[in-house]
C-alpha cells in the first residue's frame, strides 16, 4: 500500500491518508459476527490504527497504545505471535510508530500524507486536546508521580520497544529490576530485586570472583567497577565494604553474594540507568537474558577468548536472528539520522544500539553514510553536542554490522572522497598537518582507536594501509635538552595521589583541555618515542614492552597488554596532573575507552615530582625512583623504566643522567 501510494506521490496524483480498517473487507470486522464471519486479527488491527492516529490527541493515553502494541507484538506462542505480528506489520504499524515519534519531524513529506495523525504536530495536538482524566489501569498510576519530561521519556522507551518487538527482536523489552514489596520502612515502600534481576546478578558474580575464594575482595572490587568506568577511589570501596562486605578473621573483608545483592538493590534505586548500563557491558540484554557466547567472546589466533565490543556484541546476536527480522521495504526508512537521533537519547543504549543494528542490517546505507559524515565535518568545531555524539555512535553501529555490506561500509566510512563529507582517515590524513583543523584530526584519532576495537574495522584496516600514516608517529632521536611548556596555567582535573595510600581525589571525571594542549602538535611529532622498557617489577605483570598508544598531560602514553589475575587487561604508563599542580608518573590499570589520570585507575607503582628532576627529558618517564603502592597489588620490588632502544644504565644520550 506504502509503495503503491507514493508512485502515484511521484506523478503528482492527489493521495489522502491510509484507512485504519480494512478497505475491502470491512465485514470482516463487525465485532457482532465473531466466531462467523468476523475475524479477531482484523477487528484488534483495526482498532490499533484507529488508537495510533488518535493517540498524539490524548497524550495521557499514548502509554497505554505503545504498552498494548509492545505487549502484543512480544507474545511467546510462536504460530500465534507471528501471524499477530506479520499482520501488524502488514498493516504499517511500523511506520505509523515511526511517524508518531517523530511528529512534525518526519523527514518524508509522504508519510505525513499518508498517516495524518501520527505526524500531527506537537503544539496541533496540545491545541486540539481535550481534558483527560487518569485511568485506574495500573501502568497508568505507575505514571501518575511523573513530572513532563520523565513521562515523555517512558512514553518514547515503550514506542521504541514496540517497534523493536514489531521488528521480531522480543528481548528490547525492558525487565524490571525492582518491585515494590508493599511493606513500609520509615515511612517508604521498600522494594527487592526481581527473581530475573537475582539470577543475572548471581552469575556476574560468581565470574568475578576469585574461583578459590566465596567472596571478592577491595582490589576485585574496584577491578570489577572499572570495566564500567567508575570513579572509585579507595574510601569510596571501603564505604562499600563498611555497609555490605563481611570482617575476616585476618583481618581483611570480603563481599559475598548478599552483600553484592544489596549493593545492587540499592544502587537500582538510586540511578536504574546506570545498572542498566553495567548488565550491557557485562552481555545482557534488556530483558536481562544473556547473549550468546558467540556473539560475547572471539578466539584469537592462539585460541584465548576476548571479549567482543558491547556494540559488536549485540550486531553479532542481530545477525544470529536475521531471519526473524521482516523483510519490509519500508524498513528501510527507519534508518535515518533523525530517528537515529531520536532513539539515542529516549531509551537506553542497550535497546538503541540493537533498534539501530537491526534497521541497518544488510541494506544499503550508503546515504546516511555520506549525511552522518557530512554532519560530522561541519560540527567539528562541536565535539559535545547531540548531533555530533550520535553520529559516533551512528559510526560504531555501521562498523559492527557483520553482513555482506560491511567491507563496502567500513571502505566509504573511512575513506569516502566527497569533499563536503570525507571519510575519517582520509579527513585525518587531510587535516593533521594544519594548525586550524588539527583537533579534528585528534578526535578522529581517538574514535579510530574505539573503531579498530571491532574486528572488522580491524582486518580493513591491516588490509588497506591507505591513509593510515598520519596515525603512526615516528620514532624520534632523543635531543636530551628538549623540553615542552609546563602549560601550568591549566585546570587541574586529575587525582591527588599520596602513593603510600593509593590516594586518588573524588575528580569526577578529566576534563579534555587537561589531554591535549590547543598548541601542543606533539601527537604527529616526527621524534617520539615508540616504545618503553618496565623491569624488575615486583608484580610480574608489570614488566615488558609498552607502545605507544598516544598522549596524555602533553606526553606520550604507552600501553602493555597483559593477563591480571586470570584476566587480559591492558596496563598503561603514562604522566598526569594532579590537583596541588604536580605532575607524576603512573603503572596503571585504565578503564577501556577511559582517560589515564582518574579515580577509575587502578594504581600499581608511581613515581613523584622529586624523582623527576633527575631526568633531561622530562616528557618520558624516568628510570627510577619508582614507588610501589601495595595496597592494589604493586609488590616491591618498583621497576626500572626506559626507552626500549636503551638498556645501558646511565646512558645520558637516551636523556638519562
């Protein structure tokens, strides 16, 4: 019906508004002759459209319309489910969601033609809407204590759910993870985990403890959170361990399964989005069932496991369910840059991200390609706005797509030719060397580094080395008499350690003025150096050969790859500033995709300013002087650091006295 009404859209014919009941079978729908000629699917879609085209009039009542459509289009009885939902689908329920969505934001002249309602504007409808009265249906009063923008928030969740659900992928809808218990405790209902939310929590559990101990302690802990990006210093663990961890007879506490249980009813209380956030990164989806271990681990060439990028993971677990997804030409019109835009911020990352992937699955986007980077491009000078954000993610989506349109996706991605919409390498390669555009060139060096995180991006790129030099810097011959500006009049924005104590600060978070200097070019300086040597460490971990990996507080950073308590982790060694304005050296542990130099860090040898002095280059780190900070692993002996390409003690070319 879609395709038949914009041909003739095309030859400008006069076209009104779909039916919302069945225009050659409307006796089919007499609610008198169920049972006879009647039919249960025709009257329920009937009335389904009636309620979507009227709903943007009653807006109390649109919760309840995307509650009934979700709750249909996820029914577990297979025969029964899909012909229910490949009617739905028949009768352009998708489509006439997506319009109710977006309203006047619809980006197809058409589809406002053809469903009026849905598209009605916002300020229409508030003008056209007749006073409500609250219904006694229990959704409804969940509702009632809800100020406009939270009931405008769940409002868009559940509709994004629907169509999810429409799009045959059930697990987008949402489990709850608490309930109201009904008993009163100073004066406030108190609420348990569900018995789904229970399971899941044990398992994450039993996996991040130790196998031969039945509790975690402080250092699993605050391992444990910093695959979430957490601030967590140590007084901040040893709140957690004050309220729920157990005193051992030795001495130390540990966090059995209640503890951890209660951590999380409490914190699901205080910030649910946030523990929504901790099931995604851990290979739940919404509905809190796990992903399949193929989408969730990869096999290296030596046979460990790796995890898979959480965006990676959920395109993997798409693609396992390709045949369930409709094969709707009018699918195709989902997945545009303001939908996109719509669904990043209304629901949580889990459901948008799979909402995203499954739009996008084996189709042809070469066009939202080509807006997203030009959209990119010309907000380069706005890292931080909405449009900006959503298009980095718009790229990880399109990267992570494991079909047969992925070489050629990543290929326009990465080096598209148009000038007004350039790919990301080639853009880089273009804007490195110019002082005007060089922090473009920085940001897409930091999102190329998430980029190569996925396995397709990953083999293109060791492929195509086209446009991939500007991203290399070059060894450099040591000057020992170079030195960068201290930058002192910089905020500070890093922790305040006290090495003795792993004294990090509450810093909420690295503010990026304190990353890259605006007239620090150091990152394609053709003199860095590539590589350092740590040995003798202590923590045997430690020691080896850290790379390269960028900059931070004006210096190189480098990074080791290493296998931590059962674990592959990536240890960093890189310089930051603290709060009292000093500058120091750090063997650390740093969240994936995470700045060095915040409380996420898990500390494990330091070096302080004094030390430091003794050093002519003061842009690498020096040789001694190192301190271990025990109290997260960093046994003595402190190492020993130096440029790979100098091991000889005392070598004051390698600028060393």
């Amino acid at each position: 019906q879609v395709a038949d009404r914009e041909r003739l859209l095309k030859k400008r014919e006069h076209i009104g508004a779909m039916p919302t009941r069945l225009e050659t079978a409307r006796q089919l729908e007499d609610v008198a002759n169920i049972g006879g000629t009647a039919t249960g699917v025709g009257i329920i879609l009937s009335f389904i459209t009636e309620l979507v085209e009227l709903s943007p009039r009653m807006n109390l009542k649109n919760v309840n319309v995307c509650f009934f459509i979700r709750e249909l289009a996820s029914l577990q009885s297979r025969v029964e489910a899909n012909l229910l939902r490949d009617a739905m689908n028949a009768a352009q329920l998708l489509l006439r969601l997506f319009c109710l969505a977006l309203r006047e934001k619809t980006p197809y002249d058409y589809l406002k033609q053809f469903f009026p309602g849905s598209s009605l504007p916002m300020e229409t409808a508030r003008m056209m809407s007749k006073p409500e009265t609250n219904t006694s249906n229990l959704l409804q009063m969940q509702h009632s204590g809800m100020n406009g923008n939270e009931y405008q928030s769940e409002k868009d969740q559940l509709l994004l759910e629907a169509i999810g659900c429409l799009f045959g992928l059930p697990w987008v809808k949402q489990e709850p993870l608490t309930f109201e218990t009904g008993s009163v405790q100073r004066g406030r209902v108190t609420v348990a985990l569900t018995p789904v939310a229970v399971q899941a929590l044990t398992s994450i559990f039993e996996e991040s403890k130790p196998s031969e101990s039945n509790g975690m302690s402080k250092n699993d802990v605050q391992f444990y959170m910093s695959r979430f990006h957490h601030r967590l210093n140590m007084q901040k663990i040893d709140n957690i361990f004050e309220r729920y961890g157990v005193q051992q007879p030795d001495g130390n506490q540990l966090l059995y399964l209640d503890g951890f249980l209660e951590f999380y009813r409490t914190a699901a209380q205080a910030n649910e989005l946030e523990i929504r956030e901790h099931f995604h990164v851990l290979g739940y989806r919404p509905n809190l069932t796990r992903l399949s271990d193929e989408a969730r681990f990869y096999s290296d060439e030596s046979g460990e496991k790796h995890h898979n990028y959480p965006i990676e993971a959920i395109a993997i677990e798409v693609a396992r369910y390709r045949s369930a997804l409709p094969l709707l030409e009018t699918t195709e019109l989902l997945f545009n840059l303001n939908f996109a835009h719509h669904i990043i911020h209304s629901c949580p990352n889990p459901v948008a991200y799979t909402l995203l992937v499954a739009f996008a699955f084996g189709r042809d986007t070469r066009r939202i390609i080509h807006d997203a980077l030009k959209l990119y491009q010309d907000n380069r000078q706005h890292w931080d706005n909405d449009w900006s954000q959503m298009c980095t993610t718009v790229f990880m989506i399109l990267a992570a797509i494991p079909d047969e349109w992925q070489k050629d996706r990543i290929n326009m991605l990465l080096t598209s030719d148009h000038n007004s919409a350039l790919g990301l390498l080639r853009a880089g390669n273009t804007c490195h060397n110019t002082r005007e555009h060089h922090h473009y060139a920085e940001k897409i060096l930091e999102l190329m580094k998430t980029l190569k995180k996925f396995r397709g991006v990953s083999n293109w790129m060791a492929e195509n080395r086209v446009f991939q030099e500007w991203m290399q810097p070059q060894q450099r011959r040591m000057n020992p008499l170079q030195s960068r500006n201290d930058h002192s009049g910089r905020r500070d924005g890093h922790h305040n350690m006290h090495v003795n104590a792993h004294g990090h600060s509450d810093s909420e978070g690295v503010n990026e003025s304190d990353i890259d200097s605006d007239d620090d070019d150091s990152a394609f300086d053709e003199n860095l150096v590539k590589e350092m040597t740590v040995e003798g460490a202590g923590l045997r971990e430690i020691n080896g050969t850290y790379a390269r990996i960028g900059q931070n507080d004006n210096v190189s950073k480098f990074m080791r790859t290493s296998r931590y308590n059962g674990r592959s982790v990536d240890f960093m060694l890189f310089r930051c500033k603290l709060t009292d304005g000093t500058r120091r050296w750090y063997i650390s542990i740093v969240p994936e995709n995470a700045h060095p130099g915040t409380t996420q860090d898990i500390d494990f040898y330091a070096v302080g300013p004094s030390q430091q002095h003794s050093v002519l280059d003061p842009n690498i780190p020096p040789r001694d002087g190192w301190m271990a900070i025990p109290s997260n692993g960093g046994g003595g002996p402190a190492p020993q650091v130096y440029p790979k390409e100098s091991n000889v003690v005392g070598d004051n070319e390698m600028g060393y006295l």
